[in-house]
C-alpha cells in the first residue's frame, strides 16, 4: 500500500519566519498499526526532517503526512480500562499538578471555571474541584474521557481540541498539560484557548523543551553505542519549543505577562531504593534549577512551564 504523500511546512509555525534549517530527522515506524489503520501504516520507513527557525528558535517538521486525520489516527489507542484507572489513580504527577495550581493562586486568580485541554483520566480536574475551582475537561480520547467523567462527576467533553467550539463559555483559567507539544501549527489552537478565558485570565502550558531534551538525547547518545537519539520519531511530538519560542507565541496571541519556568519532573512510583534515589535527584535538580537564574536556558530545564494573562 502506498501512503497519502506529505505537504511541506514552509514557514516556522510561531513566527513566520523562513530561515529554517535542518536539526535532526525522524522516523516513521507504524507497523503497529498495520491492522487497526493501514493507510498510516503506509508512512513505515520515511523520514521526516525537524528545522529550526533562525528567528525565534522554533523547531518543527518539514514536512506533515497529508494523510487527512493523520494525528487522530496515531492516537486513536485502545487503553486498557485497567490502565486508565491507574493513570487517575497514580500520583506521579502530582507535583506538576499542584505546582500549576499554586501558580494560579500566586496570581490572585478568581477561583471561577477551569479548562483543562488534554484532560486525560481526569486526575487534575479533580485536584482543581478540591483546590476549590469548578474544572471541566476536553479528552480526544472517547474511553479516557469518559472514565474521566464517571470518576469526578465533573464535565469532560470527548472532542478533539480541533473540532471544539470553545466559543459558549468563557474561563478564568485554561491549562495544556503536556498537550501543545502534539498539535501542528499550534498558533490557531492558543488563539482560540484565548478567546475562550475571560478578560483577565490565564492560560497555562506545559510543554518539554525543545533545546534540553535535545541536549539529553545527544549525551545518551555519547554514554551508549548505537542509541539513536529519539526527539519525535513518529512525529508524536511535532512542536519543540525553546523558552523564547514560547514567550513568542503567548504575544503573538495577545497574551501578556508571560512567564517561563522550569517544569517539575514527573516521579513515578519508586518500589526500591534505585528508583527512590532517582525521583529524589530528579526533585533536587528541579528544585535547585529553579533558584539558578536563567536555568529555563540550561539543560536542566527538561520541560517548561508558561503562564500567560489575557490584558482586561
Ligand atoms: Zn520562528
């Protein structure tokens, strides 16, 4: 079977810039879907190259399959009921969670209506109903997001962010957790995230750094032969954002007060001494990275976490 082609990408996504030049390549290994979606199982073994805007530091495809519903297939996952509960079971994380929650309360925002895109099993909106907000979801997945709203009482709409009219309601605050990192041509999606928050309020987002998780994957590259480093193989992750990008894209939407931090890590369940050691460093080196100034620049800055206001 031949696949559907690709369209190019000719100017950077944030800027519009077309200084792009290329960084690293990914590659397209979706046999795993051979059965479930063949026309994307198509795509197995090309590659597509990630360009870096000279402007603003934006790094992204060069190319998009033009398969139509492309990304809606890559993450039409059957979970495991099993596995859903464990998602909004497990704490790990929790400390992204609840950094994002003490965020919003340093800012003095009114604890009104809380979008959370991306709502997954619906762990946060439930932190966010007992932090004393009234949270409502949008999941893309149509099991997750039901799960997610038959174990919080809470509203979670089974939508892809694409297809959502965010237009009825408006927001005091709106949260991408790990969420713009997989939508191309992400500009349009924020602008729309803005137009839905009351005047006044704020968006949050967490994405990975685009800069760090390179760095990283080079020097596992170093310390093992033969690892290739892996930044978006499958183009799971088509937006690598630097701090800049990100401070670009919230003004180019009209937000203001922009703010770029280091993310906390996420810590997952340590059933030994090995993996407790571990979270403990990965919680040290966040907390020390954060009172180093500029660290949102160094290699430790693994993930990014960016709050923006929209002007009253
Ligand atoms: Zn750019």
């Amino acid at each position: 079977m031949t696949h559907a082609g690709f369209a190019d990408v000719v100017t950077c996504w944030v800027c519009g810039g077309r200084e792009l030049r290329r960084e690293y390549d990914a590659l397209l290994d979706l046999n795993v879907y051979r059965d479930q979606h063949p026309e994307l199982a198509a795509y197995t073994g090309e590659t597509v190259w990630f360009r870096k805007c000279g402007t603003c530091g934006f790094t992204q495809p060069e190319r998009l399959p033009a398969l139509p519903g492309f990304f809606d297939r890559l993450y039409d996952q059957l979970w495991s009921p099993d596995w859903v509960q464990q998602e909004f079971e497990s704490d790990y994380k929790d400390l992204i969670f609840t950094t994002i929650l003490a965020g919003l309360d340093r800012r003095s925002v009114v604890k009104g209506r809380l979008l959370d895109i991306g709502a997954h099993a619906g762990r946060f909106i439930h932190l966010a109903h007992g932090a004393g907000w009234m949270p409502e979801g949008i999941e893309l997945n149509p099991r997750t997001a039901s799960y997610a709203s038959a174990r919080t009482g809470l509203p979670v709409h089974p939508v892809n962010v694409e297809q959502v009219q965010l237009s009825g309601r408006t927001y005091s605050a709106i949260t991408l957790i790990d969420v713009l990192e997989h939508v191309p041509d992400p500009l349009p999606l924020l602008a729309r995230v803005g137009d839905a928050l009351q005047p006044g309020g704020w968006i949050v987002v967490k994405v990975p750094s685009g800069p760090a998780q390179r760095q990283k994957e080079r020097t596992r590259a170093r310390l093992h032969r033969g690892y290739r480093p892996r930044l978006a193989d499958n183009l799971v992750h088509v937006n690598h954002f630097s701090p800049a990008a990100l401070v670009t894209s919230f003004e180019r939407v009209g937000l203001r007060a922009t703010t770029v931090e280091i993310a906390p890590p996420e810590l997952p369940p340590a059933h030994n001494f090995g993996s407790r050691a571990s979270n403990l460093l990965r919680r040290s080196l966040y907390l020390g990275g954060r009172l180093l100034p500029g660290s949102v620049h160094t290699p430790l800055a693994l993930n990014l976490l960016a709050f923006g206001q929209k002007p009253s």
